[in-house]
C-alpha cells in the first residue's frame, strides 16, 4: 500500500522478491505465498501485485483475510500517519527495489 494514502485506511506491508530463472524473472511474496513472473523485473513486480491484488480481492470476499493475517504474522495496520520508512532483512545475494502499490479489497471497510 502507498505511504502516502489516508491513515484511515488499513494497510499491510508485504516484500517482493524477484530472482532469474532461464529467461524470466519469477516473483514471489513470501508472506502470502504468492507468485507471478515477467520478462523484466518491473513486469514480474506489476504482474506481482496483479496477483496479490486477485488474492486479496478472494480472500475479503471469502471473509479470509483476518484469519489468514493471523496465522501467517501480517500485521494490519491503523497508524495515525503511515511510516516514512519501512525496514526489511535482505540476504546478501538479492537485489532489492522498494514498490508500492495500492490494492482495494473487496468487502473491506
């Protein structure tokens, strides 16, 4: 979710990762489980966030999102202001890009 958004609005943070393999690139949110690929590392993060915002859109319209949140630690978030910042572990060997991406979910209040 963009920083910059209402601190009304709910929010989580979530990591992307993208990594080579053959003559892709395969994108993955480790905290949702979720995957896509692109021909260039901006096409696997916007695929990415295409597919996370799928998953989430299912997982509000199932009524999922609370009990999914929990067991798997992703913290909702209801600051009064919305970080600056954002801190994460990145072993040594991986690129990094920060990206930011708004997703509605469906349902949501």
């Amino acid at each position: 979710m963009p920083l910059e958004q209402e601190a009304a609005n709910p929010y989580v943070v979530l990591t992307g990762t993208v990594e080579r393999e053959e003559d892709q690139f395969v994108s993955f949110c480790p905290e949702l489980g979720v995957a896509s690929c692109g021909e260039t590392v901006e096409e696997a993060l916007d695929n990415l966030g295409d597919a996370l915002e799928v998953h989430l859109n299912a997982l509000a319209e199932l009524g999922e999102v609370d009990r999914v949140f929990l067991e798997r630690n992703i913290e909702i978030r209801r600051d009064t202001t919305a970080p600056e910042h954002v801190s994460v572990t990145i072993p040594t060997d991986k690129t990094v890009r920060a990206y930011s991406r708004a997703v509605q979910l469906a349902g949501a209040s």
